[in-house]
C-alpha cells in the first residue's frame, strides 16, 4: 500500500489515490487524477472514477496529518482482505496512474 495516498473524508468515506498523482491535483493534468472511494463502515470499495467529480459535488475534508493516514491504512486493513485491497484499490489505480 506504499503507492496509495488517502487523501480525504467524508464521515465514513475515504477518497484514495495514487500517491505519484497527488503532485497533479490543482494542476493542468488535474482531471487526469483517478481516485477510489471507501465506504468504511460499509466496508465497500466503490469504481475509478475521476478525483475531480468527487471533490466538484461532494464538501471532502483533506486527510492532512500524516498520523490520520496511518489510522485509515490500519482500519482499511481490518476492514478488507488483502486480496480486496490489491485488486480493487492498488492493481487499479495502479493501471490510471499519471506518467
């Protein structure tokens, strides 16, 4: 989980990108930058789809502090299997990350 980067929440829902695209975000390559939301107390791992539609509709709180990241890497730990995790967050942003 190395390549991921939680960058924001709403309630129970985390926005996760890929931690090489975070430099992009406010740039010219902006909607370029592909994101996963998590549903926490769901446990659901939505699809890809673009950060900029999530930040344009919904009021997300930037995940700042790096210590709040490390708390949702351990409860995204808890909360899916390994196997979820890999292929449905880290294979596909992984697949969308800027170049």
């Amino acid at each position: 989980m190395d390549n991921l980067y939680p960058l924001a929440k709403l309630g129970s829902l985390i926005l996760m990108i890929n931690k090489s695209d975070k430099d992009f975000i406010g740039g010219e390559r902006a909607l370029e930058v592909m994101s996963v939301q998590i549903d926490l107390d769901k446990k659901t791992i939505f699809e890809i789809m673009p950060l900029e539609k999530h930040l344009k509709f919904n009021p997300w709180e930037e995940i700042v502090e790096e210590a709040e990241r490390e708390l949702v890497f351990k409860v995204i730990n808890n909360k899916f299997s390994d196997n979820d995790i890999k292929e449905k967050i880290v294979d596909i942003l992984e697949k969308t990350k800027i170049v």
